[in-house]
C-alpha cells in the first residue's frame, strides 16, 4: 500500500520514521515533508491547506491510507473531504476536531457531561468578561476560544493584568481564534499527557509523556509549543491511569458518540494531576509534539495496523507492544524562538549526532539545500534518545546534542529534571 503522511514537523519524522519500518508499504509519502523526512520518505511539495489537491494528490499516486499529522487540516475538514473522495485516512473529521478547535466546545462537553476540568465561562465580549473577572480570584487562566498555535493561554495574576488581556485577546491578539474567550480557573499540580487511539468506540491507550512547554531551565521562561519530553511519565502510574481513562477519556469518547460526531483519531488528554486527582486541561486531536518521537522511539509493533484499525473501526482487536526503556526528546530551537528568530541557519554534525548510541535525530525544521541541512523553523531538530532510565537517556541525548555543531541554535539542559531527580531518590 501507498501511504501520505501530512505535515513537516519533528511529530510527522517521527511517524515517518515509524511507518518506513512497516513491511506493508509499498511507498511512504510526506507533504510537504522537511530535510530529515527525505531520507525516510519521498517529500511533495503541496499546499496542505488545500484539501483538494491532497485528494488528487492521492488519486494520482493511488495512495491506500493517509496520516494527518498537525491539528489545522483535521479542524478545516481534510479527513472529511478525503472520506468522500474514498480515501482512507487517520484523525477526526472536523466536528470531533472542534475538541481541539473551539476550547468553548471542550470545556461545555465536560460540563454537559460531567468531565472532571477546570471550572470556567465562555464570553463573546469584553464587557461581560470584565464583570466576571471582578468576583473572582488569582491567578486566572485567560484563553482564545480557536486555534492559536499553543500560544493562546495566557495566566493572569491579578485583576488588572485579567482585564488588560481580555482587552488584548478581544483586540485581535490572536486574530480570528480569539473571538471568543474561555475564562478558567487556575488549577495546580503536575502535568502529564496522555494518548489513546480511539475508533469512535474503542479505546487503545498508548504511552503517556510529559512535556516541557517553558523555553527555559527549570520550566521558567514564556510558553512554546513544546522544548522536550519524556515517556513513560512517572506520574502517570497504573491507577491514574485507569482513574484518567474512566472519568475523562471513556465519557469523552462516548459523549462525542452521543453528540454525533464519533471521535476517531489519537485522542491527547493534556491533564493537571491534582490533589483531587487528573482533570483535563484540554484536548488535542493529534498526536503531541514532540511527544510523538518518544511514543515512536518506544513502540515495539508496526504503527500501520493500528492506525489503519483507528480509520477502520477494528481497534478491539488491535494490541500495540511497548519498549519498557524510557526514552527523552531535547528539542533543539533557533536563537529567538518562541520570539522572532533567523532562520536558513545552516546545521553540521548531524550524521555524527545521529551515530551516537540508541539516539535518532529527528528534523522539526529543516531543509535540505546542496547536501546542507538548513534550519527554517523555531524548533528545528528533536534529539531523541533510549535509555535503561530516563537518566541514561538523557544523559545519551545531550552527548549528541554536543556533537551537533549549530551556533544560532539552542536547547534546554535540564529535559526530563522531574524523572531524574525520582530516579535519584529511588
Ligand atoms: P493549553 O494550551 O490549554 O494546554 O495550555 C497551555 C498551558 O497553560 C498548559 O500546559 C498549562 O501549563 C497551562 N494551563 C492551561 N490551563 C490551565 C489551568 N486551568 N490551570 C493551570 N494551568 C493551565
Ligand atoms: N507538546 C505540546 C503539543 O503538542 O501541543
């Protein structure tokens, strides 16, 4: 079978890197791809906000089964316009992704039915969102309704920081997705991720992770889409699992059924594990960035079949084995980001990097120019690592790290710190 993978993150190499493993390709597409996706997988350059050059982009290559790999296509109806073309692929139609694309839609599922999340009130104006904000207490947690890349939450410490973004957001902050606000309360605790691949019906947990979304050491610093992970999340054991599974992700899954827009797809339950145990933070209807390269690095059965079991409807009888080693991702950025930051940087020492020991070096964004590798987002490369602990995993995926020779480049050096300090109290 033919295969297309959408997208051109670290997330889509590591799915490429995943599925150029199965025995069941014939051919492994990606669109458009990046520098490190090439050497697993042929690249095309479409635009994949065009739904319908995917569609005859599929028909020309006679492609059997299509991944959707970044939340926008899923929200703006990829998978339902390549369902009525015939063509089989993986992720939500766009109804189940409003999960995703409308916070508003997620937080009243919840309260419709009774999901454990942060409480919260959905406001189209400033006016009515500033006489809210006057009763109630700090910090607060201010979020554009749509879609905004990760950057649309903003936490408020006081009154008049609440009000200044109201006014901000309703000012055209985030554009379109911030004409509609969710208000929340400020919840505490550790966070973790949580993935399960659902058919609609049937639920087939994956790994869990946990990420560092801050820029800098010790989690401080602005939010990014994500600086590096690991998996398994120690927090996550074998009773917050089934706590998260039975009362958020089962009464998710059959409340989408209920509401008519059955969720197939990977379902990511970002959660806050609190005193009073998991509660959702939100929902992505993809899988997380860069949490999918360590789910790839531990998974121990072919990808394809479950993916295609999610698409078919034939998850119960889908088994999916895991490496027990944990594995880290560092993620690598360009100077600047998440600000402004250069980019066709050019990056040497990857091959040396990739050499290294149970580490693969995935690509984020990059392109290849004259057999150079050129960086051309704000994160660039995922360094991903296997270890015996999260330690040794860490400690192979930093000694890569310095072998990659990239002076506009920067990473975190403490991925991980929360699994490490466990280990050493052990
Ligand atoms: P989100 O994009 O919804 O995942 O939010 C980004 C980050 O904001 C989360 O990973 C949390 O660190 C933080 N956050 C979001 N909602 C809340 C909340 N209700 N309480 C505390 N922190 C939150
Ligand atoms: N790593 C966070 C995300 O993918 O949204």
């Amino acid at each position: 079978m033919n295969v297309l993978v959408v997208g051109s993150g670290g997330r889509e190499h590591a799915l490429c890197w995943a599925l150029s493993k199965s025995d069941q390709i014939n051919s492994l597409f990606c669109a458009p791809g990046n520098g490190g996706i090439e050497e697993v997988a042929n690249c095309v350059s479409l635009d994949i906000a065009d739904n319908q050059a995917i569609v005859r982009f599929c028909q020309e290559k006679e492609i059997g089964f299509v991944v959707v790999g970044p939340e926008a296509p899923l929200v703006a109806g990829l998978v339902d316009t390549l369902d009525k073309a015939g063509i089989s692929s993986f992720g939500p139609r766009a109804a189940a992704a409003a999960l995703e694309g409308s916070k508003g839609f997620m937080k009243d599922l919840c309260r419709d039915y009774n999901i454990p999340t942060a409480a919260y009130e959905r406001f189209s104006d400033a006016g009515s969102a500033k006489d809210y904000l006057k009763n109630q207490s700090f910090p607060i947690v201010i979020k554009a309704d749509g879609l905004a890349a990760g950057k649309g939450v903003i936490i408020a410490q006081n009154l008049q920081e609440a009000e200044e973004t109201v006014d901000e957001i309703f000012g055209g902050l985030f554009g379109g997705a911030g004409a509609e606000i969710v208000i929340e309360e400020f919840m505490t605790g550790e966070e973790a991720s949580f993935f399960v691949l659902t058919d609609g019906e049937n639920i087939l947990p994956l790994a869990t992770a946990q990420d560092h979304k801050a820029v800098g050491d010790g989690d401080t610093g602005p939010n990014t889409g994500g600086m590096g992970a690991y998996s398994p999340a120690p927090v996550m054991d074998d009773a917050m699992i089934k706590q998260t599974i039975e009362t958020i992700i089962k009464p998710t899954v059959a409340a989408m059924k209920d509401r008519g827009c059955p969720y197939t797809g990977v379902l990511y339950a970002g959660l806050m594990i609190t005193s009073e145990g998991p509660k959702l933070i939100e929902y992505n209807v993809r899988f997380g960035d860069p949490e999918c390269q360590v789910l790839c690095a531990r998974m121990d059965s072919d990808l394809l079949p479950a993916l295609m079991a999610t698409a078919n409807g034939t998850l119960a009888s889908t088994v999916l084995d895991w490496k027990p080693d944990p594995a880290l991702v560092v993620v690598m950025a360009a100077e600047g980001y998440p600000g402004s930051y250069v980019k066709n940087t050019e990056i040497n020492g990857l091959s040396q990097a990739n050499a290294t020991e149970n580490v693969i070096v995935l690509h984020a964004g990059t392109k290849k120019e004259d057999n150079k590798i050129l960086s051309t987002g704000g994160r660039v490369l995922g360094v991903t690592a296997s270890g015996a602990s999260v330690t040794d995993a860490q400690t192979s995926a930093y000694t890569a790290i310095s072998k990659i020779d990239w002076p506009e480049g920067f990473c975190r050096k403490d991925i991980g710190w929360r699994a490490v300090k466990r280990e050493q109290e052990q």
